[in-house]
C-alpha cells in the first residue's frame, strides 16, 4: 500500500471505532482486517500503529484542535498526531491526496486549523488532558502513586513489549530462545518472570513454528508472575475461577508438570472454548472447563476441595493502557462501581471453594486501591477465616515470594500492572468443637 492508502485506511479505522465507542479497540481492528485480508501483515501493522499513537495521544489531540478551531474528528486527530511527532502540514498535505485509495486532499478549513496549532503551549492544558485520563480518575490516580505519578503514566503511555511465556512441558527458556532466533525472532530472557521472553514491540510470533508447536505462549511478565505466585504444584487440585481464554490456567498446568486437576470456570461459553485449542497445543491435558451459570450446584458440591483457588477478577484494566490506550476514553465511574461490587462477589464466592490450609489468589490487572488492597482490606474483615501470607513458591526471587501483595507498573518493573495477593484459609483446629 503507499503511504496515502494506509493514511486513509487509518482514518477509516478510526471512524469505525468512533462509532462503536464502548466496544475494545484491538476487537474493532481485528474486525477491520478481517472483512480487508487484501491488507497484508507489514500494512496492518504500519497502519495500527498510526491508529494507537492517535489513541495513546488523544485527549490532548483533541484539546489542540479544539483550541485551534477544529472538530477532532478522524482525518485532523491523524493530521495533529503527525505534526506533535515533528511534521509540517506541507509534509502533511502530500500524504492527503485525492485518488481511489487515498483520503483526499485537505481542505482550507482544516490547513487553517493545522497551522494553528503550534501556537498553544501543553503547559496550558489541564493535568488531566495532558496526563491522557478521565478528569474523575485523577484523583484516584493521584491517591496510588503521589509524586511519581506523571512518570508513572508516562510509562502507561508507552507502546508495550511482546512478552512469551515458555512452556516447559514443550522445552526449556534457552532452547525457545534459540528456536526463535532461527526464525528471526530475538528474544531476551525477562528479569521477573523464570519462563518469560520478551521481543522489542509487535512482531509476528503467532506465526512462527515456535508458537505453533506450542513452545511459547503471548503473556505479559507480570501475568506470568501472577502464575508464580499461585503455587500450583504437581498433585494439586486447583481453580481458575475466571478463566477467560485460559493464558493462567496453561502456566498453572505447567508448573504442575500435567499432574493433579485444574478447573478452568467462567460465565463465558465463548472464552471457555477459546481455551479448548490453546490447552491442546502447549500438550495441556489435566485441565476440565466448568461454565458458570445462575442456581449452579456445582460450586455447593465442591466446597472446601481446592489446594489454591486463582480469582483473576474482572476490572477496570488500568494496568494495561500500553496496550489498550482506548480503554481511558471508555471507563467511567460507575463502571468502577460496578467493578468492585461484582469483585467483592466473586471473592466470597470463591473464597467457599478453599480448603482449610489452602490459598486463594487475588488478582487483577488493576492499578487503582479501590480495586486491590481496599478490596483485600474488606474481604479479610468479611472472612475472618483467612489471613494474608507471603507467596512462598520456588518460582520467584527470594524477595518477591517473602511478599504476600505484589504491585507491578510499567515504570517499575517493565510489565502491565498487575496487583496481586495470596490469603490462605486457616487449617481447622483439631481441638475446636465442630
């Protein structure tokens, strides 16, 4: 494709997620290149790279054109993107052309609002436009990370590394990493994480034999220290309660060496079964899929039988801007209260399916207190049964396993944010009066 023909599919990938506003963007794109499969794999990327950094940079696009005169729409947010990046509206203009596959030219109006904007300082903006979230979230924003919260978001504003999980039912970190570099994908080892590679931005890995033959698995470091934490070993009988596709329950399936039961549960058909390929590539086989469905007995039934019990909650996914800048622009407040309320649910329910003397992980991709240690902080005065204890697995470094809360961000450590939190249920006192 030239460069006006990714320009103006661009814009058209930006109306159709502006028309969907509540629906993910990577869900928008995929349904893009879909009905388009004459884009080939170089093209898609050039052009959803123009469209994230329009949506890693929107508020204060937006606040530009606004200031300037303009309608933030599609064709002058991509515009002002390119000349935050350092580019003239002549350099500009020569991309907007008219032709069957371009965008057409710019129009008067919009040069007149393009020469403008160099004339409004970011100073004046307001903290929150400038730092790319949602005016009532800055508060909450402000409360987690005090001084360092603009270096924080900066780090959230930044384009994600790809991070693997080896499996090393398939084979070790070293011959994955070597597996890969003849494939022309050069890995390096992650700090955290003793399963973890990572690769310098989007490449093509689902691709590659590497992947197909079920060696490495797409996953965030800091989700892979989430598996750490849990502890699933050989013989155990362990719970994901909200599964989703299952990226944890094949690392917990790993590190239990296919020894012992996994119950992978959630309220979704479609990402249970979205789990049925991916257990059978990595050579998964100790894993049964439970739905979840209103008046159930199945959880009744197994009260009190599981060693760990892993509750990814569902939330606001705040730890994952790098990847889904969108996802600032769609979250509102009563989404968060929504959150919380379906999280401490979740907790409680889950919390029955312990045994006594066995653990139950907290965990979400989360950022915000609200989400993480208030919620911990209420549960544990709800369930005087359980009490925190430190992660103790071989999997992590001494310091992080004497830890019983783990708090990752970009800036820190390198990964998503993931907040993190082992409770173990008492053991029965064999003297008490049952």
């Amino acid at each position: 494709m030239t460069p006006s023909a990714r320009l103006a599919s661009a814009i058209e990938l930006i109306d159709a997620m502006e028309a969907t506003p509540r629906r993910p963007a990577d869900a928008v794109a995929n349904s893009f290149f879909r009905e388009r499969r004459f884009i080939g794999g170089g093209d898609r990327r050039a052009i959803s790279a123009i469209v994230w950094d329009v949506l890693r940079h929107w508020r204060r696009l937006g606040w530009w054109l606004s200031q300037a005169g303009g309608v933030p729409g599609a064709r002058l947010l991509v515009a002002a993107e390119q000349i935050r990046k350092g580019g003239t509206v002549g350099e500009i203009g020569q991309a907007y052309v008219e032709g069957r596959f371009a965008s057409g030219a710019l129009t008067k109006d919009e040069r007149y609002v393009l020469d403008r904007l160099g004339a409004f300082d970011e100073k004046e903006m307001p903290r929150a436009v400038r730092l790319e979230v949602p005016d009532w979230l800055l508060p909450l924003l402000e409360a987690r990370f005090g001084e360092t919260l603009e270096e924080e978001l900066a780090a959230m504003g930044m384009e994600a590394p790809l991070d693997l999980r080896v499996n090393i039912l398939r084979g070790t970190r070293e011959v994955a990493a070597k597996q890969l570099a003849r494939e022309g994908l050069h890995a390096e080892p992650t700090s955290l994480s003793p399963w973890g590679l990572r690769l310098p931005g989007r490449l093509p890995v689902t691709s590659s034999k590497t992947f197909q033959d079920g060696l490495v698995e797409i996953q965030d470091e800091g989700s892979q220290v989430l598996v750490a934490m849990v502890g699933a070993a050989p013989g155990m009988r362990v719970l994901d309660y909200c599964a989703g596709a299952g990226g944890k329950t094949l690392g917990m399936a790993m590190t239990m060496e296919n020894r012992g039961q996994i119950v992978a549960c959630d309220v979704s058909e479609t990402r249970l079964n979205g789990a049925v390929r991916r257990l059978r590539r990595a050579g998964v086989h100790n894993v049964e899929r439970h739905l979840l469905v209103s008046g159930d007995k199945w959880a009744k039934r197994r009260a009190g039988s599981f060693d760990r019990v892993l509750v990814d909650a569902p939330c606001t996914g705040t730890g994952t801007w790098r990847r889904n800048p969108d996802a600032r622009l769609r979250l509102t407040e009563e989404d968060l209260r929504e959150l919380t309320a379906k999280q401490a649910d979740i907790m409680d329910r889950a919390a029955t399916l312990v045994k006594p003397g066995g653990r139950m992980i907290y965990a979400t991709c989360s950022v915000l207190d609200a989400e993480n240690r208030d919620q911990i902080t209420a549960f544990l005065k709800r369930n005087p049964a359980f009490e925190m204890v430190s992660a103790g697995t071989p999997y992590l470094s001494q310091d992080m396993a004497d830890k019983s809360l783990l708090m990752l961000s970009p800036l820190k450590n390198g990964t998503d944010g993931f907040f993190g939190a082992v409770m173990e249920r008492k053991p029965v006192d064999a003297n008490s009066c049952i």
